[in-house]
C-alpha cells in the first residue's frame, strides 16, 4: 500500500507552526508539520488521549492509496503569474533510481493539484548521500564507498554516513527523465543541489540541459568557496544557498510518526496491538514546494509531501 503524507500550509498552521525559528533544519520542519497536521484531524484527539483514535476516522484510502491525513488542497488566490514557485525533490537512499521518472512525475502532479496552477518555476533535485563541505574544494570528487560523509554536530545529524554519494551515471540518468519534464513544459527551469566544482564539472560534460541553480548547504559561516563562485558564475549557474538536510525522512522517524507508541498518530498497528496497519513502511521520496509572492517577497504556501510504501 502506498502512504502519502501531507502537511498541508505550514504558513497558516497557527503560531506553533509559523513561529519556527527561521534556521530550523528541513527535516524538524518536515515531521513537526507532519505531526502537528495529524494531530489537527484526529477527532477529539489530544497528545495524551488514550486510546488513539482510529486511524481510518481522518485518513481517506482512494484504491490502494491512503492519504494521510485526508487532504484537501490550498490554491493560490492571486493569478499564477503572481507566483515564484520553487519545489525541491528529494531522492531517498536505498529505493532503485529506475523509479525517479515515476516518482519525479508524481511530486509534481501533487503539488500542481495542491496549489491549482499548471507549472512550477523551479525544480531542484537532491540525490541520496551527496553533501556540499565549504573547507574541502574536492570533497565530491569521490563518488564511491570509500569516502562516506559523517554525520557531525554541525550539520546536525542530517546526512547519513552509510550512504554512498550516488554515482555520475545515475544522476546522468534521472536528469535526463527531468529534461522530458521540462521539455513538456511542467517545468520552467531544473536546479541541483550539494555539487562542488569537481562534481559540477562532470556533470555538465554530460548533460543537455545545464541546471540553473546549484543549492548548497553551507555550514560554515554560510562562506561559498571563490572557485565555486567563479566557476558557477562562467557557467550562468545561480548558487543558492539552503538548510535542507539530505537524510530528511529516515526510515526509523517515520514509523516513530506513523506508529501507536507515545508521539505516534497511530496509522501502524503496535507490536502486540490489533488497531492500526501492519508491516513494514518505507520512505520512497519527499517533496517540499514554496509559493512566494513576487513583488512582496511574501511565502505564501509552503509545504510538503512524503510519500511510503507499507508491505506486510
């Protein structure tokens, strides 16, 4: 069975949403707003409420899809051409990349419907085990298992040291299904992010369709490196800068979320529990989308969707 999770507009989810501080990781933003959307349509449901109330009471299964919770989406309210429209993509490790195309198509086709417009301005990918180090200019030269990235206190635990950085013709590869996209006009422009020079390099050798943003997570003083601004400027490719984490949806904080123990929204039945579903549920990918209103400055939907599948 596929999860799909929602947030709804975080931008209008009372204070203890819109009160985050400004430099909150991605992926506290990501499972606060998941819990605290929950929590909004459980009825009569409080954080010590016991038991649960049914999952089935707030979620909405459409074949063999389960909405969680049940959605209905927030249009814009000015014209579209009032709206920047930026949607990140994030590829989850362990999940076949031969999915991306499906996936890719999918994200997009929710936050369309989600904000009732027919294109995004932006799409930026993430790829699994990729990180941007501003004090190594050759920290993305190897890609391969020998050089696994830690997760330290300064990036606050957000990039998983057992993934690999995903190889060049992978990313070759799912950029070329995200040229298609672009082609049919869903997409204005396709951004990458966590590329230093050296990856950046590669990448463009092979590819069609340059990106036109590179978004890097700068832990240090938020300083970019001189030849990545140098080489990026050569390339008309914007550098923008993020606190997204790689690692944003791990396996295990999901079924915290999911689950019937304390926190959870019980959606997974508990170990020795008959209410709730039961198996196994993994993340498969993750989006996040941002609607700003141009001659304001002014975000006014923000978002995101997670998307599992539970196999018993």
């Amino acid at each position: 069975m596929k999860l799909v999770l929602s947030t709804s507009n975080v931008m209008s989810g009372g204070p203890s949403v819109i009160r985050r501080p400004f430099f909150e990781k991605s992926n506290t933003e990501l499972t606060s707003s998941l819990r605290a959307n929950f929590a909004a349509h459980q009825p009569g449901a409080s954080r010590d409420a016991t038991p649960k109330p049914s999952y089935q009471s707030w979620t909405t299964q459409s074949h063999s899809a389960l909405s969680v919770p049940t959605h209905t989406p927030s249009p814009l309210t000015e014209p579209r051409e009032a709206y920047d429209i930026t949607v990140k993509l994030f590829y989850l490790p362990n999940i076949p990349a031969d999915r991306r195309c499906a996936q890719t198509r999918e994200a997009i086709e929710l936050v369309l419907k989600e904000l009732g417009v027919s294109s995004i301005d932006l799409l930026i990918v993430s790829f699994p085990g990729i990180s941007f180090d501003a004090d190594d200019e050759d920290s993305d030269f190897e890609d391969s298992p020998s050089a696994p990235h830690s997760a330290s206190e300064n990036d606050g635990g957000c990039i998983d040291s057992e993934v690999p950085p995903e190889d060049m013709e992978t990313m070759i590869t799912t950029w070329r299904a995200l040229e298609k996209v672009q082609e049919e006009g869903l997409v204005s422009r396709l951004g990458i992010a966590e590329f230093g020079v050296t990856r950046l390099g590669k990448f463009l050798e092979q590819t069609k369709t340059k990106p036109s943003v590179n978004q890097i997570n700068v832990r240090d003083c938020c300083v970019v490196p001189k030849p990545l601004i140098i080489y990026a400027k050569q390339q008309k490719i914007e550098l923008l800068t993020h606190n997204d984490c790689t690692n944003i949806l791990p396996r295990g904080t999901l079924r915290q979320i999911l689950g019937s123990e304390e926190n959870g929204s019980g959606v997974l039945a508990s170990k020795h529990g008959e209410d709730g579903l039961k198996g196994d549920v993994e993340p498969q990918w993750v989006v996040k989308y941002t609607a700003v209103v141009k001659d304001r400055g002014v975000v006014e939907n923000k978002g995101y969707f997670a998307v599992a599948e539970l196999r018993e």
